[in-house]
C-alpha cells in the first residue's frame, strides 16, 4: 500500500488505529510504503505533523521496519521535513 497524505490528516488520537488497519489489510509480504512529515506542523487542520520517534511507536509494534529514514528526494520546500518510510507486516 502507498501512503501519502491519508495519515497526516488523521488527528493524533487516530494514528494507533490506522496502523493497526494498515497491519490487518496486508498480506504477509505485503509492504506499506510512503512519506510522513517529520515535522510538529501548527494549526487544528490537516496536514497533522509529528517525530519519528512518535511513529515508531505506532508501527514498531504491528510491522518490521524495512525503512524509516530522511527522505533524500523531496522537493525543496519539504527537504529534511519528511521520513520515507518501508514497513512489513509481523
């Protein structure tokens, strides 16, 4: 599955059940691969931001971690604000 801008429009009191969907829509060798802000973005609207750290803590638990790292080709305006990430399910 792609995962661009779905998850930062969550509020934060969704986040643990997207990835708990995410992890129960897979197949065993599947992949969830996309971009999160890695970046607390102001505002009560979407986009929500957040930390790399604040994520794992969400996916740990349900995937493997392939990839979660700075993404090295984002645009100008979102160099070293996003985390390219690479997950498959436990």
């Amino acid at each position: 599955m792609l995962e661009q801008t779905f998850f930062c429009a969550l509020p934060k009191s969704f986040r643990s059940a997207y990835a708990e969907k995410m992890q129960q829509l897979h197949q065993p060798n599947g992949k969830l691969v996309g971009l999160l802000f890695e970046d607390e973005l102001p505002g009560e609207n979407p986009p929500f931001g957040g930390t790399k750290k604040e994520y794992l803590s969400y996916f740990e638990p349900l995937f493997h971690i392939l990839t979660f790292e700075t993404a090295y080709n984002s645009i100008p305006k979102r160099k070293n604000r996003e985390l390219f990430l690479q997950l498959q399910p436990k």
